[in-house]
C-alpha cells in the first residue's frame, strides 16, 4: 500500500511543477511535523490576509475523508476543499482498474493524499471560524526519505489526477480559477475521470 501511495505522490510531484505554491513557506510547514503524528494547523485569515487565529491538531489514526470534498478534522470540525466537484454518475479508468462511481473514486484519492502526511497546513477565512463545515484550501507535507520531500496542495494533486474537477458558477466560469492549470494537466493526461469519454462529454 505505501508503495502505492509513494508511486500516486511522485506522479503528482512530477505533473505540478510549478503550481502555486506562492506566498506558502514550505519550510514552514516542514517545521511543524512531530514524529509518529499527523499534524494539522489550520490558520483563519482576516479581510486584509493576515493570520487572526490559528488552530492546531495531532492525530496517530489521521484523518478520514467524507466525501469527494471534505475530510473530518475532529468531532466539531470538517474541512471542505471548495470549489471542487466529482463528475456525475460512473466512470471507468482501466489503468487504474477502477471501475464505480465517480464520487468513490474521489473520495478514495482524497483519502490516499490523507493517509500518509507529516503535516496538513489549511488556510481558512475567519468568517468559517466555528462552522461545522468549513471552506478551506489545504496542503500537504509528504516525507519518504530517499524518494519524497514535498508540500503538495491537495486541491491541485486532486484535479492533476483527474479525482475532481473545477465547479462551475451559474454563468459557466469556473469557482476556482486559479486552479485551471491542474485541472488541464489531468484532461490532457487523460488521468482518473478524464480517461472515460461520458465524462469529457458531461
């Protein structure tokens, strides 16, 4: 399974290059890993895009994905990568020897990114402080000596992939334009949903 999981990492290491990971300090987030633990440290950030809170959790089990989308930081709190969206209804992707639902694909991919992370750093407004379900853009600290040190944001791995697609605004313009890039990567590669053409043609 790890090998797996570090084959999935070095291909998303290798599709997003130069994706952005501007005004992160990776040497940051590495800095905040704590050995045999998952950490995470979500900063909420005020309309002038300074830190106004900051929160922090550690976890042995790690974290579990819900959905495509959205993954369970404690009892009280999930975090919600938005502006993302599976494709509707089933696909299949034979390299992957996938075939099902397009939200289980999803969901597995963004449970893959969970499973081995030193460090998950999410940045928030500080309007979704104390909401159950809050929007978030997360990023992820992977360490496998001798083969993986990067920090990886997940929306981009997820949409590299093919896992998730952009959503689209009621007038057809994506919610996350920033991220066009990866989501070009993946379709062009023909990766995760994009390898079946019902999904190039929803």
């Amino acid at each position: 399974m790890k090998r797996t999981i570090i084959a999935a990492l070095a291909s998303c290491a290798i599709a997003t290059p130069a994706l952005s990971l501007s005004g992160i300090n990776k040497d940051y987030i590495k800095s905040l890993a704590a050995p045999g633990k998952t950490v995470l440290v979500l900063e909420y950030y005020d309309g002038s895009g300074k830190v106004a809170d900051r929160k922090g959790y550690a976890t042995t089990a790690g974290f579990k994905a819900v959905s495509p989308t959205d993954f369970r930081v404690d009892d009280k709190t999930t975090l919600h990568l938005f502006g993302l969206e599976p494709c509707k209804g089933e696909m299949v992707n034979r390299s992957e020897d996938f075939a099902g639902s397009c939200t289980d694909y999803a969901q597995q991919q963004l449970q893959i990114l969970l499973q081995n992370p030193k460090v998950v750093f999410c940045r928030a407004f500080v309007s979704e402080q104390g909401s159950p379900v809050q929007n978030a853009t997360c990023y992820g600290y992977y360490n496998f000596p001798g083969s993986l040190d990067s920090v990886d944001m997940f929306e981009e791995q997820l949409l590299s992939l093919g896992a998730l697609r952009l959503a689209k605004k009621p007038d057809g313009t994506p919610v996350r334009p920033d991220l066009s890039k990866a989501e070009e990567i993946g379709k062009k590669g023909s990766f995760g949903m994009w390898a079946d053409p019902r999904v190039k043609g929803q």
